[in-house]
C-alpha cells in the first residue's frame, strides 16, 4: 500500500521529508517526491504515475486536493500550520534564505517576488506575501479535512512535542512497531547497520554497509521516533541555536508557534481576511 506525505510550504516540510527520508532509507522504501504537476508528466493524472512506478512512500511539498483524489488506496498525513504564521515565515524565508531551485526545478516567481520584496520595507514586504501566499493557502482551503485515511496533524503540535507526534505519524502510516514489542533490539540493531553509510556513525559499521547487503526490516523499533527528533531536532538544524533564537538568514529562521503576532499588523490581519475569508478559523486556530 502507498504511504504518503502531505505537505505545506513553511509548514516543516523539510523537517518532516528529512525524518521520513531517513526512514525510507533504514527500510529500503522507494520515495518519490513531487513539487510540481510537470514532475509527473507524461501521465495524464499523479494517481496515473504512481500506478505506474508504484512508489513506496510518496511526499508532496504542496498537494492539491484534484490531484490527491487521483491516487489508490493509500495510508497518509498532512502537516498543516497557522496561516499567519506560513505568511510571516514566507515573508523572511522568501527574502533571504528558500532556494531558487528546489529538487532541481526552478521557481521562476521566487525569483520575481524576492525582487520586489527587496525594494519593499518589512510592512509593505508582509502585504506583498499575504497575495503571494495564495499559491499555499488557497490549496489548503480546498482541502477534504475528513478523509478516512489521512492523518490531519498541525505542525504546532508536532513540534511541541515531537515525539509523540511522530510516533502517531509512523504509527499511521504502519511503519512503526510498539516499543517493547517483539524482537525490538534486533530492530534497533538493524535500523543502526541500514543507516551506517548514510549517517557515517558509527565509522566502523560505515564501510562494511557500502559492500556487505542490508538487513531486511519492514518495521521501525518503537524508539525510532525519539532517536530521530533527537538527530533532526531545531538545535542540530539550525546549527545550535534553541528554538525562538532569530537568525533572519536562516532556512530555520525561528522555530516557534505564534510568531506573526511579532509582525503582523492590524492592516495586514485585514488584508488576510479580506483574501482568505476564515481560513484562519476553518483550519481551527483563533484570533
């Protein structure tokens, strides 16, 4: 069965791609990711492509609901973020730090907006990407928020307690084990020799991965979501600085909840409601 991720621009995708791509390594799992619908052309529709290449684990840095609804039976979640605070960190991410290129692609608009935000102080800047922001909120908008197999998570959860949030993610998508149960030290042992040339730790396991094979394991041990948020927490990310710490430049700007109340403006809450109605209450967060 295809497992899948949902994503959002500035809503941890990278964080969470970096998480399940690990994973997918440790268990062999064939990933395809997709940013845009050229990537699955020459077929007619995504569910078309992934018939037809029958992926493992598929991630989508900003699925639409028409191209979801072409896909088989699949077990799924989808991380969404507060609006405001995706318009605030698109702000800055947008500025200074997102690549013009993204998984080989480019991004023509970035290149065009980044420009115009340049000549724009941070107020005007904010107004200029609530409009730009459109091309990630209005998918999430549209989005079926009762589908019986994908698992709604909000990243403000996620990150406020990581473990239990990944562990449910892993859960879902059954490719994690209870911990405690069945044999969880050959697991562990076996996630450990997979990951050896990947991670280069530790040095003595990493040659012998590169010419011996891997060892065959459908499951992740129950501690498996622990030892990842520890290994891709904000801190080793953002090269050592605590969540709320500020570096502007940075792709891990920030990492915390809340923020557009430190940016947004009265004027620039109007301009949100007036562009996108009440998304910010349809998605279940408050004024």
């Amino acid at each position: 069965m295809l497992r899948a991720y949902f994503g959002r621009h500035k809503s941890a995708s990278t964080w969470a791609r970096s998480i399940l791509q690990e994973a997918a390594y440790a268990l062999d799992l064939k990933v395809v990711t997709i940013h845009v619908p050229e990537q699955w052309a020459p077929y007619d529709s995504l569910g078309d492509m992934i018939r037809a290449t029958r992926p493992d684990l598929l991630i989508m840095t900003n699925a639409q609901r028409e191209w979801v609804e072409t896909l088989p039976e699949m077990r799924a979640f989808h991380l969404i973020r507060d609006p405001r605070d995706i318009i605030v960190s698109g702000y800055f991410s947008h500025l200074n730090s997102h690549p013009e290129v993204v998984g080989g692609l480019p991004w023509p608009a970035l290149v065009e907006h980044r420009r115009n935000l340049r000549n724009l102080d941070e107020a005007g800047g904010l107004l200029a990407e609530v409009e730009f922001s459109s091309m990630f909120l209005d998918p999430m908008a549209e989005w079926d928020y009762t589908h019986p197999s994908i698992l709604e998570v909000r990243m403000e959860d996620a990150i406020a307690d990581p473990v239990k949030s990944w562990s449910t993610i892993l859960g879902h998508l059954d490719l994690l084990t209870p911990d405690g149960s069945g044999p969880e030290r050959l697991r562990r042992a076996a996630v450990k020799w997979n990951l050896a040339a990947r991670r280069e730790t530790p040095k003595v396991l990493a040659y012998p991965r590169m010419v011996l094979p891997r060892l065959p394991i459908h499951r992740l041990p129950g501690a498996y979501p622990a030892n990842a948020c520890a290994r891709f927490s904000f801190s080793r990310l953002s090269k050592g600085r605590e969540r709320g710490q500020e570096d502007v430049h940075s792709h891990y700007r920030r990492g915390v909840a809340g923020d557009w109340r430190n940016h947004l403006t009265a004027t620039h809450l109007a301009a949100l409601r007036e562009r996108y109605g009440n998304l910010v209450e349809h998605l279940g967060y408050e004024w």
